[in-house]
C-alpha cells in the first residue's frame, strides 16, 4: 500500500504529496470540502495546518484525515 511522506498545502486548496514510492501528485480539495466531514478545511489556516502522521495518513487534527490511497488514485501526476 502507498503511503504518503511530505505534503505541502498550496494556493486554492491543493495539496502537494509525495508518496513512498517517490511519486509526486497534486490533489485538488475544494470537492472534499462539500462534505461536511472535511467542512474544517474550508478555513485556510486550517488547511494549511496539514502534515503527515506516524501511519502515512494526510491529517490536519485527530478527525481530519484522508487515506493515502485514495489520495494517490485520485490525484494528478506532476514533473518535478
């Protein structure tokens, strides 16, 4: 299973992972943030909060988190 190592959070809510595999990927977040779930991440500050967790999940606190597997499937390859 790909586990995400770095991320970084970027202008207008996405989000800059690399994985374990050393795979760079963008996510674009702002269709989370129709689910009130991630409603938190709506709030800049918070979003730019988000860092990696001793599992390889993409947190921003104890209730907000995204699995690094469906951040992988979803997200858009990039050239460093």
């Amino acid at each position: 299973m790909v586990r995400a190592k770095e991320v970084k959070a970027l202008d207008n809510f996405f989000l800059l992972i690399r994985f374990d595999n050393d795979e760079v990927k963008m996510f674009n977040c702002s269709s989370l943030m129709q689910d009130s779930l991630f409603h938190k991440l709506r709030d800049k500050e918070f979003f730019d909060k988000v860092h990696i967790d001793d599992m390889g999940l993409v947190c921003w606190d104890e209730s907000t988190d995204i699995n690094p597997y469906e951040l992988y499937e979803q997200s858009e390859s990039i050239e460093e």
